[in-house]
C-alpha cells in the first residue's frame, strides 16, 4: 500500500464529493488501484482510468 499525503488527499476529497464520488470510491482508487489525486477525484464512479501515452 501507498502512504497518501493527508493535505493532497484532503483537498481532492473535497473536489470528489463536488463530483459525487464516495469517499470509499476515491480512496480505493488511490489506494488499491494506484490513481493519482486528480484522476480518482475528477472521473465518475464507473469509469476507468485513461491510459497515458
């Protein structure tokens, strides 16, 4: 597991509930699924994480 920086994860939680995301949802997908901040706060609960080039 990663250890999350509480200020980043603080902030973008914020954005996440502005955006209708569970709390539980944007930690799992930083958490488990290794998203950064700004993906897990801003794409919809469903959908995947976009594939960097």
């Amino acid at each position: 597991m990663r250890k999350l920086n509480k200020r980043l994860y603080k902030r973008y939680l914020k954005i996440a509930k502005e955006n209708g995301i569970p709390a539980r949802t944007y930690y799992d997908r930083m958490q488990y699924r290794g998203w950064n901040y700004e993906d897990a706060a801003k794409l919809p609960p469903g959908s995947r994480k976009p594939k960097y080039e």
